[in-house]
C-alpha cells in the first residue's frame, strides 16, 4: 500500500532525492470533487429562485400591500405576515452568500413559517378576493418554500405546498363560501400558481438529477486522474529506494563477491547487520498496518535479535502519523544501532502532540556515533551521547502542529 498523507505531494527524504507522498485514500478528493459540483448546481439554483421570489415580493407584493392600508382593515397583520416573509429571504440569503446550506429540519420550520405568514397575511382579505389579486401574500409564501425545500425530492415539495393550499381553503372555508362564479375563479388562479410553481419542483428534481450525474462524472474523471499521479509517484519512489540500494548495499554485496570485505570483520558484519534491516525496513513500509513507525522499527528489531542481541521495546503515546521521510529517519537511526550492537539494547518510543522521539540504548562501538553524525537529516534532530560502552541515540520529529 502507499505511503498515507493528507494529500498527494513530493517530499525530500534524508538525502535530499525527492520522495512521494501518496495520498491516504485516492476516493477522498474525487468524493470531494463530486460533492462541490453539485453542491455548486444546487446552489445557483436555489440562488436563482430565491432572487425571483424577492423580486415578486418587492415589485408586486409590496405595492399591493401598500394599497390594501385603508381597504380591509387590521393592516398590521399583512405587514406582519410580509416581514415574516423577509426574514425567511434574508436567513436564506445571508446561508447562499455564505456557502452555508441549511438543514432539512431548518427547510421545513422556515416552509412552515411561510404558510404561517401567508395565512395571517391573508386574514383581513374577504373569502370572495382570496387567491386573486388583493390577496398576494399565497403565491409569494409558495416562491419561498421552493427555494427552501429545492433540494429535497419532489414528494417533499409538494407536499408542503398541498399544505400551503389547504390551509388557503380551510380559511375560506371559514370566512365562508364565495358564489359559485368566485369560487370558479378562485380555483382557476389557485391551479395556476400552484400547478406553475410543481413545474418548477419538477424543474428542481431534474436539475437534481442532472447535478448528481455530473457530480459522479467529475468524481470518476478525478479518480482516474488521481490513479495516475499515484501510479507515476509509486514508480519514483521504487525508483528512490533502489537508489538508495545502489548507494549503500550494492558496494557491500559487490565487496563481498569479489573479496575485498572480509566476512569475519566486525565492521563489515555490522554493515551488513545494518543494510539487512533497511532492506527489511523497506519491505515493510509496503506493508498495510496501523501503526507503520512501531512495524518498521521491529523490522529493524527482528535482524538485531537474529544476531543474538537482546533488544526491549517500550512504548509512550499514541498512535501518529509521522509523514514517509520523516519516519524513514527515525527508523534508520534505531536501525544503525540496534544492528551494531554487541549484546543488549533498548529501544523507545515516545509519542506526544509535539513530537515524536525515538531512542536507542546499546553497546555499540564509538565509530557508530560518529558514522550517525555524518548522515544528513533534513527532518528530524539527531543526539548521541557515548559513556561506559554504551552508546545513547535519540531522533527527534518535531509536528507542526499541536
């Protein structure tokens, strides 16, 4: 598996040979991708209706309130009923200006606002001039509930909006029956609004629809994009770590082949003790594990005891998700004295949200303190310190962040 980070970038490791960064989970940013294109679709949508149902309240609401001041009385409660409505408008504007969607559960209570407000707006107009002209306050409440509720699926829409209507004939029904001509006409201009605005919530599950098949085309097109870049950063960083080999392991096999290194020389049996445990490292950084620090440190744990050392582990903190270089520096070091020891050796962990330490105590010779204070770090703090025989090492990974 690839190396996990937050998302996909090049990093330099020890010795300055650029090494990639793999993202944790490659759905991640297509998921993503999808969510904001129809996020973004939906959003212009509901905009788009909003902007119509201000303009209809304030260019043929508004003056129709204006003239009803002296016609029916109880004016306040029209004006009461157009406030309401304004606010449901400035909460919806001030969430759209802010990319902030609503819940559904805030859709619902503001839709219900909305018929509250057309009902009592409604109250002083006569049963005979409901549904028509002088009573504006049905169609602009039924604007607003489909610009609240324009993300739901279309049963939802409608069904608000029957409520709507019904609480309209139910307050007629109240006030009292009109003539058989009214009630005809009330039903007509009733049918017109409500049918133009189902239109429109079909309108809206279309454009749902369409929003969702773009969502999943930009999130295949983003999956497929990120596959690639993984497949070339896995490539460069099999390409790095053979590097790496060549450098350092080649020259020891190639030394022993011919001769020239002597197999009975501690020195060279401490050098192959150490690259045998990078090669074992790097075998285990493909490995699918929670916690790769403590996995490829007992790599390195595993060729110390095969030669007869005895190695404890103790380990503090939780779990971190120390970045691919940084860890490699960390494990390199433990690794370089645990495989140089003679016959003991400690090893410790320590995790905290500062930082990230990794100790080594053994019996190693001097010449390993000096060989580990000549490697470049370009990411981690290294310490050692040699007193009676005993060599300390300590790397230090210092977060970012707390």
């Amino acid at each position: 598996m690839a190396e996990p980070a937050t998302a996909i970038a090049t990093t330099h490791a020890a010795g300055g040979a650029p090494t990639p960064a793999l993202p944790d989970e490659p759905d991640a940013a297509a998921t993503a991708t999808a969510e904001h294109v129809r996020d973004r679709l939906l959003r212009g949508a509901q905009l788009a209706a909003l902007i119509v149902a201000v303009t209809i309240q304030l260019t043929n609401c508004l003056p129709q309130l204006i003239t009803n001041r002296d016609r029916f009385g109880h004016w306040w409660m029209e004006v009461a009923g157009f406030l309401a409505l304004a606010s449901v408008a400035a909460v919806m504007a001030t969430s759209l200006l802010r990319h902030r969607a609503w819940s559904n559960r805030l859709a619902l209570v503001l839709a219900g606002v909305c018929i509250a407000a057309s009902v009592v707006a409604s109250v002083p107009v006569p049963a005979r001039l409901l549904l028509v002209a002088d009573d504006w306050s049905f169609g602009i409440a039924g604007w607003y509930i489909l610009a609240l509720l324009f993300r739901n699926r279309l049963p939802v829409i409608g069904g608000v909006l029957a409520l709507h209507a019904a609480a309209t004939v139910a307050e007629i029904a109240v006030k009292g029956m009109p003539e058989r001509y009214i009630a005809a006409q009330m039903g007509m201009a009733a049918v017109s609004v409500f049918g133009f605005q189902i239109a429109v919530a079909l309108l809206a599950e279309l454009l749902r629809r369409t929003a969702g098949a773009a969502g999943e085309a930009a999130e295949r097109e983003e999956r497929s994009r990120t596959d690639e870049e993984i497949a070339q950063l896995t490539h460069r960083d099999h390409q790095e770590r053979y590097a790496r080999l060549l450098d350092t392991t080649v020259p020891l096999l190639t030394g022993l082949a011919y001769g020239t290194l002597d197999p009975a020389d501690d020195a060279v049996r401490r050098r192959s003790a150490i690259e045998a445990a990078r090669m074992r490292q790097l075998f285990a950084e493909t490995d699918d594990v929670s916690d790769r620090l403590l996995h490829e440190l007992r790599a390195g744990i595993d060729v110390a005891e095969r030669q007869g050392v005895s190695v404890q582990l103790a380990v503090r903190g939780e779990v971190r998700d120390v970045p691919h270089p940084a860890r490699r520096e960390l494990v390199d070091l433990a690794a370089t004295v645990l495989t140089s020891a003679r016959t003991t050796a400690r090893a410790t962990v320590v995790r905290t949200h500062a930082a990230v330490r990794v100790s080594v105590v053994a019996d190693a010779p001097p010449e390993v303190a000096a060989a580990i204070e000549r490697t470049h770090r370009t990411y981690t703090e290294v310490t050692t310190t040699t007193k009676n025989r005993k060599l300390w090492a300590e790397a230090v990974w210092l977060t970012r962040s707390p």
